[in-house]
C-alpha cells in the first residue's frame, strides 16, 4: 500500500524530493492533482499540486529523510 509522505505546492517540489528518496534507495512515485479540463480546480481541493506516495514498509524512514532536507536546504550552490 502507498502513502503520502510530502504535498508538493509544485512539480519542481516533488521531483525533487522524488530525487532525494531515490539517493536514499527508496523507490517514490508522485500523483499530480493537476488537469488540464479542470483548470485548477484539483489543486484547490488537495492543497497542492500533487503528492509524493511511498510503500508503506519505507515511510518512516522517508518521513526522516524530507524532514532533515528541509530543515538544512543545500546552501552551498554557486550559480555564476
């Protein structure tokens, strides 16, 4: 069984914490809200733009691994 472990306000938002369970071996998958003939309407109703779902069997350590990248965001990109 699959569970929400982040809301993404944006598509940027899940693929990047896709990407950082990835690196943790945690296989994730993301669920847009998003339609195109409902024009926003999704977004309204779930909160966000979609979710980031994982096996239940890793959403522990899935929750520890956004958590931590959350509270200490890379600070160390050069954008020159």
């Amino acid at each position: 069984m699959l569970k929400r472990v982040y809301l993404a306000q944006d598509e940027f938002g899940a693929i990047t914490i896709k990407e950082i369970l990835k690196g943790h071996n945690i296989k994730a998958l993301i669920r847009r809200f998003e339609t195109t003939w409902l024009d926003g309407l999704p977004r309204l109703m779930e909160g966000g733009w979609g979710e980031v779902l994982v096996e239940e069997k890793d959403y522990e350590k899935a929750i520890e691994y956004i958590q931590e990248f959350l509270s200490n965001p890379p600070s160390d990109i050069d954008f020159e």
